[in-house]
C-alpha cells in the first residue's frame, strides 16, 4: 500500500512539474565545456604547413541563451558563445612551430528551438544564424627568405614579434539539447552544438553540461 502511494506521489509530482514546464514562457540557460575546432579534420597538409596543425584541437566554450516561447509553441530566443583556445602556430620559415598560436571566438545568435518532452525528460533542437567574432594572436615575421650559401641554404626573417588579427564571419549553428526537470522550472542536462562558417566552412562542434531556468 505503501509503495503504491509512494508511487501516486511521484506520478503527480512530475505531472505538476511538466504542467509547470509548459505554463513557462522564459527561458534562461548556462552551458559550459568542450569546444573542438574542427576546422582542419580531413584536410591534407601540404608541405610547407605545420603537420601539428591537422585534427581537432580542444578548448573550453561557454554559452549563454535567453528565449520567449512564441504562440505556435517555437521558442525564439538569443545566444551569445565565447571560446578560447591554443593552434599550432604555422610561420612560413617553420621557426616557431613549437609555440602555440591562441584563438578567441565570440559568437552571437539567433535561433528558433522547438522542445519535445516525455515526462521529466525534455528533448530540444534549434538552430539559426550567426555572427562569429574572429580574433587570433600569433608570432610571425614581416620578411621570410633562404639563401643558398655554398650549397647550404640559410632561412632568414625579418622583424619577429607578436601579429593579432581579427575579422567577422557568418554562418550557421545547428544545437540538440537534452534536460532532466529536477525540480520545479529547473532543467540539467547536456548540449551539443554543430557551427559552419562562410568563410571557414566547418569550424566546431561542442559538448557542454546545461543549465536551465524556465518561469
């Protein structure tokens, strides 16, 4: 007898919870974790180009999102990402190739998401247009040369130091979205999210741990 109360309790607790769920018209999320730049996975490295430069390289990413659900039940909402995270350097004279360059990512977003839910478990997918905030920092030279001397060719640079660019792009992100309701209006879960750039193409997938408020 026990028992089955217990479990009529429960049944009612995560009804109200998803009742809850659905009379939300805010929602406010915090993500946090794996960046990967995949900008160079699959590419062939051709020679001249540090080889340490092919496959993913890792940094930590953190986003934040705030969305409106609208009348037809889409959430319409903004997002905001930054990420840093260290590359192989690639001078053209192969002189710090051991050094690492670091690149900056501010990505701003809007997006349309559409939730599903089952019980406490809240499946979402959402996507939208983008704008990344492209900034790098790395050591390279004004002039770069050889010089063959005797059959022995000596490279030389001129002006070493430290060069920083930075530049726009556009693109697109594609996210999937998975949340547990603990308790009421609070989801944890985890996140994944696909971004491709114009300019760049295919640039990063994330994984990152999720917190949400939704009121």
């Amino acid at each position: 007898m026990l028992k089955k109360i217990l479990i009529l309790i429960w049944v009612v607790f995560g009804a109200s919870q998803l009742y809850a769920q659905k009379d939300s018209h805010f929602s406010i999320s915090v993500s946090t974790g794996c960046f990967a730049n995949i900008e160079d996975v699959g590419v062939d490295i051709l020679s001249g180009n540090n080889p340490k430069q092919a496959g993913a390289h890792l940094g930590i990413g953190t986003t934040y999102e705030f969305a409106y659900l609208l009348a037809s039940n889409y959430w319409l909402g903004v997002k905001y990402m930054d990420c840093d995270l260290s590359y192989p350097n690639n001078d053209r004279g192969e002189l710090f190739w051991d050094t690492d360059k670091m690149l900056g990512f501010g990505v701003y977003a809007i997006f349309l998401k559409k939730s599903f839910s089952k019980k406490n478990h809240l499946f979402d997918f959402s996507g939208g247009p983008l704008f990344q905030d492209y900034n790098e920092t790395s050591i390279n030279y004004d002039v770069y040369g050889e010089l063959e001397i005797d059959g022995i060719v000596e490279t030389f640079v001129s002006n070493p130091q430290v060069y920083y660019s930075h530049f726009w792009d556009i693109g697109f992100f594609l996210s999937i979205e998975y949340k547990y309701n603990v308790v009421k209006n609070l989801n944890i879960g985890l996140k994944s999210d696909f971004y491709g750039l114009l300019y760049i193409g295919k640039q990063a997938v994330t994984l990152m741990p999720i917190v949400e408020m939704r009121f």
